[in-house]
C-alpha cells in the first residue's frame, strides 16, 4: 500500500516570530507543487505567525508540545484550545527532550496523545532508544513500552489518526544518523508490533517517520525503505534551503 510522506520540521528552542513569518513566506512558494506533507512546529510563541504566513498553502504548523490538561491552575502550560487558536493543526508528543529533561513518562505521554486526539489535533508520537539500550540490546522492548503505553487502549481507529516518529536518542543533535539498514529494521519492528496489537489493516496506515540528524545528504538513502514514510527534522530544517531541498530530495526518489 502507498502511505503518505510526511517532512516535519521540528525547531525546538529555535526561530522567534518574526524570523518564523520570514522562513515559512519564503518556503512557501518554493514547495507549491510538493506532494508531501510538509508540516512544521515551531515554539508556541510563534504558531500564530508561522500560520498566518502559511494561510492558503499546503504548509501546515504545529507544536511541539501540550498540556494534558483543557485548561486550570497550570503555570506555565499552553491547552490544546490555545494552539487551535493560534493555527496549530498538530502537535509533537514525547520527544526524547521532553521524555528526558522534562520528565514525561509514557502515562502522562498517553494522556496527552487521548487529549489531542479529542481535540483534532494529529498527533506525532515520538519513540526511541537510547545508546546505552540499544548496546544492551533493549531497543525492541522500549519501543514496544513507549508505544504499547502510548496507546494503550486505543481502538484501531484511534491509533490510524497517530502518526509515529522512531528517533534514536543517539541519532538526535549528534550527527550521527541510524543507517538507512538499522532504521528500517527498527520501523518494521515498530510495524509489526502495531499489526499484533492493532491489526495488518492499521498498521499498514499508520505513517512512521524517521528521525535523527537527517539532512539533504542522507534523505534518499532513508526514504527509500519501505517502511519509512517521512521525516522529523531538528537541525536541517532550520535553513530554508536545506529543509526544500530534502523536500526536494525526497520527491525525486519517492516518484
Ligand atoms: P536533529 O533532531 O534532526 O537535529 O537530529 C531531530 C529531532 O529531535 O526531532
């Protein structure tokens, strides 16, 4: 079955309003005829300019995270109605960054995916291993933790309105992408954990993107596997020119 390709910036702590309303005016025109998905998630203070520069394009913005919670006592949070507001159409959830420095385990995880699933808004779940796990040869037993508790209790409809992004912990920030080899062979593993749970119907849908220090350089190589159906981008997605020429990339090879 063809699934949909999906290229997801992810700009982190990056890209103030202003520089955001810059980028996405100048990305636009340049990915007009694009085939793919081309989403990006800029930081929450900047969702509203990076979707009024997209308003009318096939550019969609998103977050890269949200609370579990619809509204109340939380200071500092940002709710699911906020960023709908703002012109978010989906949202980041579990990156490695917020499993790690901001202690999201795979329950508050699961909370968050429910809620924005509620709300409409699409979800990217995002799994990975460590170094140090997949050393100790643990990488299929966390991946199958972080997905069978992400979405626990799902129904296969709800689990077709989720998209997953496998990100090594060691492949992100560091240069040091997973062979185009060891990311198929992890995303069949998270495809086939999908079909025991959810069926062959449900997994064969569920779009999973590759993430890890992707560039211009290694996009081909990557999503050209079989079961790679995009990518979530931190570092290349920052420049106009590298984030469309892996756009570009992508759709010469995917044709
Ligand atoms: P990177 O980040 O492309 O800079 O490695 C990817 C991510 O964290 O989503």
């Amino acid at each position: 079955m063809t699934r949909s390709i999906y290229i997801v910036g992810n700009w982190k702590m990056h890209m103030a309003a202003g520089e955001t309303r810059a980028f996405v005016e100048s990305l636009v025109p340049q990915v007009s005829e694009a085939k793919v998905h081309v989403w990006i998630a800029p930081p929450f203070t900047s969702i509203e300019a990076g979707a009024a520069a997209a308003k009318g394009s096939a550019v969609r913005i998103g977050a890269q995270n949200m609370s579990e919670y619809p509204k109340g006592a939380y200071t500092g949070e940002i709710s699911s109605e906020m960023l709908k507001e703002a012109g978010a159409d989906f949202v980041i959830l579990g990156h490695s960054e917020r499993r790690s420095h901001f202690h999201e385990d795979d329950q508050m995880i699961h909370r968050k995916l429910k809620w924005a699933l509620k709300e409409q808004l699409k979800p990217i779940l995002c799994v990975g291993e460590t170094q140090e796990e997949r050393d100790r040869e643990m990488t299929r037993k966390v991946l199958e933790r972080q997905l069978g508790e992400g979405l626990k209790d799902f129904t296969p409809d709800e689990v077709k309105q989720v998209l997953i992004a496998y990100e090594p912990v060691w492949a992100i920030g560091t240069g040091k992408t997973a062979t185009p080899e060891i990311a198929e062979e992890t995303h069949h593993l998270c495809r086939a954990f999908l079909e025991k749970n959810w069926g062959k119907e449900t997994a064969e849908q569920i779009a999973i993107l590759y993430g890890g220090s992707v560039k211009p350089g290694n996009i081909r190589d990557l999503i050209t596997q079989p079961n790679i159906d995009g990518a979530l981008i931190g570092g290349a997605s920052l420049e106009v020119d590298s984030l469309r020429d892996i756009i570009k990339f992508t759709e010469e090879v995917i044709k």
